[in-house]
C-alpha cells in the first residue's frame, strides 16, 4: 500500500483540513459578527457624539440667545429706543453695551439697530452706526420680520466689518410690555473663538472632522479652519430632511479616501453637527481583530494538527500491528500468538478479538482435522461396504430375474393344465348327461334287450371298457392331485396326467357312441332280452354311480387346479414386486457407493484445504 493511501496520512489531513475549515468559518462569523458589532457600536459612538457635540453648540447658541433677549428687556435699551437723542440715554446705553460686550467672551458688536435695521449704536465699532443691517444681512432681516422680530441666528458665516474675522450674527426685535417692537437688538458672535472653544479644542483623533454645516450644506463651524466657509459634497443633501442619522462610506469631491459621518440637528437653528472619520480609521479595530484572529487560528491550526497528527499515530501504530496480525490469518499462519497490544480502548479490544479470534481458529482447525481424518475413515469404509453390497445385491438381482422368469413359465404351464382340467370336467360332464340319457332308454328298453342276450354280452364288454376307462380316470386324477400337490419342476408331470385325463375321455365318449350304435342295431332284440336289460340296468346304475364320483373327483381337480394357479400367480406377482424392488435397491447401492466416493474426496479435498493454516511452528 502507498504511503499517501494510509490512514496515517489521510487522516491527518481530513482532520487537519476539518480543522482549518472550521476555524476558517469560525474566524469568518466571528470576524463579521465583531465586525458588525464595532461598526454598529462605532457608528453608534459616532451618533451619541455628534449629539452630545450638537448638545454643546446648542447650549451655546442658547446662552447667546437668552443674552440677547435679556439685554432687549433692558430698560437702558428700551430707554434708549424711546429716547435715543438724549445724551443721557446714549451715554448710559453705550456704557450698558460695553458691559454686555465685554461679559460675553465670544461677542464681537453688541448694538442696537431701529426697526428699518438702521444701526443707532454699537459697543466695539462707532463707524457701523448709520450702516443698515437690511442690507448687510438681507435674509435674517427679511425672515425675523417675518417672524414678528423673533430673535434668529444668521444663517451664513460673513467678516465682521469691526475684526475682519468670521462672525455669525443674531438679532431680533426689542418690544414694549404689550408687545410692540421698539427696535433691534443684535450681537454678533465672533465665530472663530466659538469655534476654537468648541470644536478645535474636542479631543479628535486621526481623520476625525467635527463641522456645523447650515441647511444650504455651508461649513459655519470646523475643527478644520480649511473647511470653514466650504459647501458640502451633495451626499449632504439629507440634512435638510432628516435630523440625525449616518452617511455611511462615502467619497468626497476632493479625495478618494471612503468616509463615514454621522450628523446631528441643532435644535433652534437650521444647522446640523457633521462628525466625519476616515473608514480605515473607523475599521482599523476590525482590521486588528481580523489579524489577530488570523495569527490565533494559523497557531490553532499547527498545534491541533500537530496533536492530531500524535494522536492519529497512537492510533495507527496498533492499527498497523493489527493489519499484520489480520494479513498473518490471511496466509493461514496460525503460529504467532502473542499479544502486543494493551490498551483499554476499542484497538485494544479489536486486538483481542483478533488474538482470540486467532485461537479460536487454532482449535476450529484442529477439531477439523481431526473429524476429516474419522470422516476419510469411515468414508472408506462405507465405500467399500457399499461396494460389496452393489456386487451381493446385483447378484441376488439376477436370481430373482431368473426365478421370475422360472415362475412366469410354470404359471403359465399351469394355467393351460388348468384350462385342460376345466374342459375334462366339462366332457365329463356332457358324458354322465349321457350316460343318464342312455341308462333311461335302456330303463324304457329293458323288455327288448332280454331277447338280445348276445348284444348285452357286447354291451357289457363295452361297459367293461367304460369301467375300466373310469377307473383309469379315478387313478390319473389322483395322480394328478399329487402332481398338483408339488411345485417346483413337478408341474410338467401335471401336464402329462391332463392329457392322458383327456385321451381318456376321448375313448369313453368314442365308446359311448359304440354302444350307442350296438343299441340301435339291437333295438329289435331288446324287447327279447328283458332280462338281459335289468342286468344291463344294475350295471348301467353302477356305472353311473361310478360316472358321477368321477365327475366329483374331476370337478375337483379342477377347482384344485383354479386355486393354485391364483396361488402361481400371486406368488409370480410377489416374485415380481422382489426383483423390481431388488433392482432399485440395486440402483440405491450405485448410488449410495458413488455418494461415499465423493464424501471420500470431498473429505480428502477439505483435508487438503486445512493444510492452509499453519497452526504448529514446524509446520
């Protein structure tokens, strides 16, 4: 096997690879989650800082505006508006003016203006008096007017006429108890100062940019002077609708550097708190989180392969003791028994299942052995059994076909013996039907046989004949008892008997028809030899006293007959069923023998087989 195909390679690297993929999507998640999280807790930073920075310019914007509407109730201002031509009231109002000037560090003008917005008179600058704020700042005049002389922040930056530095004017009417407007109050905010007590002075970091912007996207604060003044990219557009909110990666005209600001409303004014920041200063966290990660998962990566790489060897060291064992079971070698391998864990009882396994083979073989050697044995002994039980049994089949074929020829020598003695018995029937037939004409002839003496002397010789022709008879049909009696090759002499039986009849009826011509051709002398006639009577009823014990003897000889060739037949049956049966036991002994042989060579063939395994040393 390759090296490359080994668990201890593989493994390692499935796992190592698992291991950096995890870490990987782990590393990934945990990256965009932080990433998500920074940003959305930066952002969030970003948001309450704007609002706390447009809280600040808000409190500043209010402090100016109650100033202002304090100094309008003033009774120097209104005293003042009323009467403006005395000397008394302009020098106390110019000195008020000072006083208000000098209290509020970022006022740059404190001044009083008439209604048309004609200045009357101003704390830092005597030229402006007679200058027309109308014209100087047309829209905040046109809109506080509009508003019935509500105090309102200009809503531009311009240069102060007195400092020629940026300022940012409010003004609004001065009223009466009952709400008549005697005039206009004005201060005008030094813009710089606000903005370097408020904005330059924030602890900003890196690519931080604090501004306020109006709703037209002009600069009017910034922690950059460059930017105070400028208009805005037009992604600024949305001040004008919404209050707060972030603009997110966004790419000014100027640079191409991707930013994020987050903005904020003033309240009381159309201005907006603009924090803007690089985003690479923003995600510079996520940056460091991201290499962090990196460097802990490429450390986590090498010290878990590493451990996994020692691990997989712990394991793969007995796995390889294992596959030698198993390769050892697989070539049959059954010698090597010892156990190397102790451990408590799964390879340690996979290892004694081997060992066991190892054992348990050595005896299974043994026992195997041992029966196939008893099995060859017996099987040997068995065939040859079988084999002389085929060679006895074809032998005793071929005396059974014999004595079948010895049986089939007697019964059917029997059945014809029988079939002669049926017809004997018949003739010798016909016979006493005739003799009784003649002995009742004789009876009816007795008186005319008296006078034919010499014919009754031939009657009666011929009578003699008949009597000893019935004797004869009686003689062959006892022989033919006996002969019936026997079995065997007597049946032939049977044969013999049945024949003379009928040779014999034969004569009787030929005699028969003799006396019966002797009678006829003596009719006529009959009737002179009555006497005769009785006598010829006796004998004529002695004779058929003899006739009818001869009929009885040949009827049963021939029922004899019947009964033993039903008996031949059976037993030729019997013979038959034998020799079918010994063919087939006959055919069971080939059979038989055939399956011993092969049980024989199958036994040799599994001996041959256990020979595989090496059980013994010297094997």
């Amino acid at each position: 096997m390759k090296r490359i195909h080994s668990l201890s390679v593989k493994v390692p690297i499935m796992v190592s690879s698992i291991i950096v993929v995890t870490v990987l999507v782990l590393s990934i998640i945990l990256t965009i989650a932080a990433s998500r999280g920074i940003r959305n807790a930066t952002l969030n930073g970003f948001q309450t800082t704007v609002q706390g920075y447009a809280s600040t310019i808000e409190l500043v914007l209010h402090e100016q505006l109650m100033l202002i509407q304090t100094y309008s109730k003033s009774t120097a201002f209104q005293n003042f508006i009323t009467n403006y031509n005395d000397p008394e009231a302009q020098n106390n109002l110019q000195r008020v003016l000072k006083n208000y000037n000098d209290i509020n560090y970022y006022s740059t003008n404190t001044g009083i203006a008439t209604v048309d917005g004609i200045i009357l008179a101003d704390s830092s600058d005597p030229k402006l008096l007679g200058v027309s704020l109308a014209e100087i700042h047309p829209e905040l005049y046109q809109d506080i007017v509009k508003n019935n002389y509500d105090f309102k922040f200009d809503n531009i930056i311009k240069k102060s006429l007195t400092t020629g530095r940026n300022s940012l004017l409010l003004m609004g009417g001065i009223k009466d108890d009952v709400g008549n407007v005697l005039g206009i109050a004005y201060i005008n905010l030094d813009i710089d100062k606000v903005n370097n007590s408020f904005i330059k002075s924030l602890p900003l970091q890196g690519s931080e940019r604090l501004t306020v912007a109006n709703h037209d996207k002009m600069v009017l604060l910034s922690s950059d002077d460059e930017f105070v003044g400028v208009t805005l990219s037009p992604v600024y557009d949305v001040i004008k609708t919404q209050d707060k909110g972030i603009i997110a990666s966004y790419k000014s005209v100027n640079t191409s550097t991707a930013r994020t600001s987050a903005y904020n409303a003033i309240n009381g004014v159309p201005w907006s708190v603009i924090l803007a920041k690089n985003d690479s200063d923003i995600y510079s966290q996520i940056y460091s989180i991201i290499a962090q990660s990196v460097i802990i998962g490429v450390a986590f990566i090498i010290i878990a392969s590493v451990l996994v790489l020692l691990y997989i060897r712990s394991i793969t060291n007995p796995l390889q003791k294992i596959i030698k064992i198993s390769k050892e079971i697989s070539k049959g070698d059954l010698t090597n028994t010892d156990q190397t391998i102790h451990r408590k864990d799964e390879l340690g009882e996979l290892a004694d299942s081997f060992s066991t396994m190892r054992h348990e083979l050595v005896n299974i073989i043994v026992r195997v052995r041992d029966s196939v050697e008893k099995i060859t044995n017996s099987a040997q002994e068995l065939s040859q059994g079988s084999n002389d039980l085929s060679h006895r049994t074809e032998s005793q089949a071929a005396s059974l076909e014999e004595t079948a074929s010895s049986m089939e020829q007697m019964a059917s020598t029997i059945k014809s013996s029988t079939d002669q003695s049926v017809q004997g018995n018949r003739m010798m029937v016909e016979s006493r039907q005739s003799i009784e037939s003649a002995g009742d004409i004789i009876l009816e002839t007795t008186k005319n046989i008296e006078e034919v003496y010499d014919a009754s002397a031939k009657i009666k010789d011929i009578t003699n004949i008949i009597e000893n022709i019935a004797f004869q008879t009686n003689i062959l049909a006892l022989n033919a008892a006996v002969e019936a009696a026997r079995a065997g090759d007597q049946g032939k002499g049977f044969a013999v008997v049945a024949s003379e039986v009928r040779n014999l009849a034969q004569t009787t009826q030929s005699s028969v028809k003799d006396i019966t011509n002797l009678v006829d051709n003596a009719y006529d002398k009959i009737n002179k030899a009555t006497e005769s006639a009785r006598t010829s009577q006796e004998i004529f009823n002695d004779l058929r006293v003899k006739i009818d014990e001869t009929a009885r003897i040949m009827q049963d000889i021939s029922s004899t007959a019947v009964e033993q060739q039903t008996g031949v037949d059976q037993v030729n049956r019997a013979v038959a069923d034998m020799d079918s049966v010994t063919q087939q036991n006959a055919a069971l002994v080939e059979e038989s023998y055939a399956a011993t042989m092969s049980l024989s060579n199958q036994a040799q063939e599994l001996y041959e087989a256990m020979k595989f395994f090496k059980i013994d040393k010297d094997e």
